[in-house]
C-alpha cells in the first residue's frame, strides 16, 4: 500500500508517526550504549578480581605455586583475564558496528525527514493561498451581482414614476448597466480562479502529496530496514568472541584437569622434610650407686641435631629437641646461609638461591652479549648510534656479573658444608663454582663444579660430586659482526610465543622486519635487554622490532623456563 493515495489526508498523523521512529532508533541507540558500559564495567570489574587473586610477589601464595592445584587456580586466573578482554572487545564492536553509525544514521535521517515535511507544509501553503483567492474572488462576484440588482431594481423604480425627469432616468439606467458589467467581470475572475484552483488542487492531491508521502514511506522502510540491521549485528558482536570465550573456558577446564593430588602430596613431602631421623628409645637411667645417666639416639635425631648438648653454667645442660611438634617461635626471615633450616630445607633453600645467582648472570651476559653486538653494528654504521655510549653499561654489566659470581662462590660453599663435603677451615679455599669466568676477548672458558643430584630417588644423601661441566660463552669478535642480523646460515629458531603489533614500525635498517598495528606474528627470541625482539611473519621473513611496538604472549612453558 503506498501512503500517498491511502493517507493523502493524514499529513499530521504521519509527522507524528515518523517523528516516533526517529525516537525509537535514538533508544535502541542508547540501549546499545548501555550495554556497552555494561561490558565495559563487567571486563574491568573481573580484571580487577583476576589481579587480585594472582599471587603476591615474594609471598607465600608465590610458594604455593609449585603444588598443581595452585598453579591451576593462577591458569584460570590468567584466562578469566583473557575472558574479560572479550567482553572489551564486545562493547568495542557494539560502539563502533552499532552506536557509531546508528547516531550517523540518525543525523542523515532528520535531515531527510524535515526537507520532505517542508515541501509538504510549502505546498500545503500553496494550495491554502490559492482558496483563499477563490474565495476571496467568490464574495467580490456576490458582492457585484448584488449591486448590479439593485442598481438594475432603482432603474425599474425611476422608469416607472411619471414624476422623475428623463435625465435622472438615463442616469439611473447607465448606472444599472455599469453594475451589471462590473457583476460580469466579477463572474469571469471568479470563474478562472475556480479553474486554476481546481487544477493546484487535483496536482496537490494526486501529484505533490503522493510523491513526498512515498519519499516519507521509503524512508521510515529504510529506517525500519536499518534497525533489523541494528539488532542483528548487535547479536553477531555476541557470536563472534564466542569462539575465544570458549576456547578460555577449556583453558580453565584444562587447568583444572592438570591437578594431580599425589603430585601435590609429593611436593609436601619435598618442601617441609626435614632430613632429620625420628628419635631413639628413651633407655631407663638408674639413679642407683656408681651409675650415669644415658640416652641412645641417632646421630641425625632432632635431639641431636645442633651437636651434643652444651654445658650451662651452673653445670646442668641445655634442654635438646626432642619432637618435631614444638613450634618454633623464632619467626622471620633468617640468616642468609638458612643455618635456622632443618638439612634437607636448607639444602633445598641454597640450591634454589644458587640456581636463582646463575640465571640472573647468564641474564646479565646475555645482556652484555647483546650491547657487545650492538657497539660493533654501531662502529660499522654510525649513523645507527655512537659507539661510545653503550660502554658505561658495559662496565656496569661486568660489575654485575662479578659481583653475582661471587654470590654464587659464597652459596656453594655454604652448601658443600651442609653436604658434608667442605674442606677444614685451614686449606686454602678451593673454588665452588667456575662458572662464568671473567671474559676474554675472543671465548671464555667456564668451569661449574656445582653440586647436581645430591639426592638419591629414595631421598638419601649421596656424596659423589657432579662431574666437572665446561660451558663454553663465545663472544663474538668485532670484526664478525657484520654477521649480527644476518640468519641465512643459523638454524631455524623455534616459535615460544605469539606477539601483537601495538604500532606500526618501518624497518628500513637491515636486520629488522616491517610491521603494521594489529599485525599477529610469531616470536623466536625474547629481548635481551637491549630493546629489540625478534620475531617471524612467515618462513621467509623475519628480523628485529623494537620491543616497546609489540605486546609478547609466550607460551606457557618458555615463561615457566
């Protein structure tokens, strides 16, 4: 049906109707909007819960990390962050799918609606001014027929009467035909406003109105058309991370299926043994003549633990431990050798601490390994930067790592005493570690006389020595440094993570890769402190970024390594 022959007569209905429809798409609009604040609330409210749940730095929670139960809770943790990051993406796609272009929308369509309202009220008006000339021509042509009536009426009179002079007759008999000539210019005026007002009228109602009232009703179908638009793709933005929100869900089921009690049992047993031996019999001590007190116990029993008893002053002896049920009062953290530690704990304790030393200089020489390659990129091409620059961190590199060396040094002694295998304090002190001598100009040579597998699988100590391991760090000359970004001779490097192009980077320096904002690629080496991440698009290409343009996602076991 259209409206301009069915509601050629409802001009202000269909203003009204119109104007409603504008006011709907402005609510499902601000509806959308709504939402969208919702989600955006509900992301930050569950990232907010995610951060506060994850484990403190250096706190106990960050202990409880080594049971499977634990690790599990921080894997859902991490997913229930990616799962708040869809709902982020949903109220970003429903303000720019829907919000956006919806109040653009809305801007086009009252502009469209008031020009078609306007030539509608102009031609309204039109046809107004034209009755009111017609009727203003109807009431001027009565008027003169009147007249002429009675002009034509008192000719009739003075004609009759015998009394009346000839001239005043002729006078009354002109006067009549002029009224009655002004009545027949009265009548055509009258006639030819009719003719054209009737004319106006039938273009009015079956040309102007119909075609702006169809121009009304395709536009309210394509408004209607817009919403349906509207309301689906408000339902796809849903659809569309539901795939992702899905595949977060199987990460927290999958976390939650890792969880393996007797492993956790295990790891109880790992952390709080003590290495000590339940204590012996109590033996019955006779008071009677001549005998001595006596007591049998091993030599690794609790009692027994801090060496024999010592002497009090007043002669009596220092109360030994004898159960493992006493709490120890002495809370805090404890001397840095952990001598407060059972054995095994503090055997466990200094491994850790000295395993902790080693990665910290294998970090710091990897970082100077980077800032070496960087100095001599630096002395080929010197509009790269100034050599000179990277020195005083090269320096501090070296401090750093000497410095940590004999961290390490300090530790292994400590833990050698604890395994019974230190030398008398007389001898010369004999080296514990090699590893990470100081550095030559061309290779070093590091020797690590680390102590590995003290432990036996039934938990027994063992005192052989782990063998002698050479680790060889070759430092790159300056001379072969034209070779730094050159990978056509390496081997491949695995993938251990993914990473997003944050910014887009023009690499024009050789060595480094292109990447535009949004990009996804593959990253095959972490930075090493020198700025610069390496990543691959694909089997040919690959090369450097600065590390500040991408956001780093690696995979689960390169962060655990």
């Amino acid at each position: 049906m259209s409206w301009g022959s069915e509601l050629w007569d409802q001009f202000d209905n269909l203003e009204k109707h119109t104007q409603s429809g504008i006011e709907f798409v402005e609510r499902y609009s601000k509806f959308v909007k709504e939402r969208s604040d919702i989600e955006i609330s509900y992301a930050k409210q569950i990232r907010n819960l995610s951060k506060k749940y994850q484990p403190k730095k250096n706190s106990r929670e960050e202990e409880e990390n080594k049971y499977t139960s634990c690790r599990a809770f921080l894997s859902t943790l991490n997913e229930l962050n990616d799962y708040a990051g869809q709902h982020e993406v949903i109220a970003e796609n429903l303000t720019s799918q829907i919000i956006t272009e919806l109040s653009r929308y809305l801007t086009e369509l009252k502009a469209e609606r008031k020009s078609h309202f306007h030539d509608g009220r102009k031609a309204q008006q039109q046809i107004e001014s034209l009755w009111k000339q017609l009727e203003s021509s109807k009431r001027r042509f009565e008027r003169d027929c009147k007249e002429a009536d009675r002009a034509q009426q008192y000719f009739e009179r003075m004609d009759a009467d015998i009394n009346v002079t000839k001239a005043d007759v002729e006078k009354a008999r002109q006067q009549a035909q002029m009224r009655h000539q002004i009545a027949a210019d009265s009548k055509t005026e009258y006639s030819n406003y009719l003719t054209k007002f009737n004319q106006e009228q039938n273009e009015h109602y079956y040309t102007l109105i119909p075609n702006i009232f169809q121009k009304l009703q395709e536009m309210e179908e394509r408004r209607i058309e817009r919403v349906g638009v509207s309301m689906k793709t408000y339902a796809e933005v849903d659809r569309e991370v539901l795939p992702i929100v899905g595949k977060c869900l199987d990460g927290m089921t999958k976390a939650a299926e890792s969880i393996e009690p007797k492993t956790d049992s295990k790891q109880v047993v790992e952390s709080y043994k003590s290495g000590f031996e339940p204590p012996g019999d109590v033996e019955f001590e006779d008071y009677g003549p001549g005998q001595t007190m006596k007591r049998t116990v091993s030599e690794t029993s609790l009692s027994n633990s801090r060496g024999e008893a010592k002497e009090r002053p007043g002669g009596g002896k220092s109360k030994g431990k004898l159960w493992p049920f006493i709490k120890n009062k002495n809370k805090g953290s404890g001397p840095e050798d952990f001598s407060h530690l059972p054995p095994e704990q503090r055997r466990k304790k200094l491994q850790a601490k000295i395993d902790d030393i080693n990665k910290d200089i294998q970090k710091e020489m990897d970082q100077k390994d980077a800032l070496t390659k960087m100095k001599g990129v630096y002395e080929k091409n010197p509009q790269m930067g100034d050599p000179a620059s990277v020195d005083p961190r090269l320096v501090e590199m070296a401090m750093n790592i000497e410095k940590l060396q004999s961290e390490v040094q300090k530790f292994e002694g400590w833990l050698a005493e604890v395994e019974g295998r230190l030398p008398s304090r007389s001898d010369p002190p004999r080296r514990q570690s090699g590893l990470y001598e100081s550095q030559n100009s061309n290779s070093t040579m590091v020797d690590n006389n680390c102590a590995q597998d003290r432990e036996s699988p039934d938990g027994s100590y063992t005192e052989e020595q782990s063998s002698e391991t050479q680790v060889k760090v070759a430092i790159a000359n300056t001379p072969e440094f034209d070779d730094e970004f050159d990978d056509g001779d390496e081997e491949t490097l695995p993938t251990i993570g993914t990473c997003k192009a944050v910014y887009s980077f023009e690499g024009h320096n050789e060595g480094t890769i292109s990447v535009t904002e949004g990009e996804l690629l593959f990253v095959i080496e972490q930075d090493k402190g020198d700025g610069w991440t390496r990543i691959r698009r694909n089997e040919e290409e690959e090369g450097y970024v600065p590390t500040s343009y991408v956001e780093v996602f690696l995979e689960t076991n390169t962060k655990d390594s």
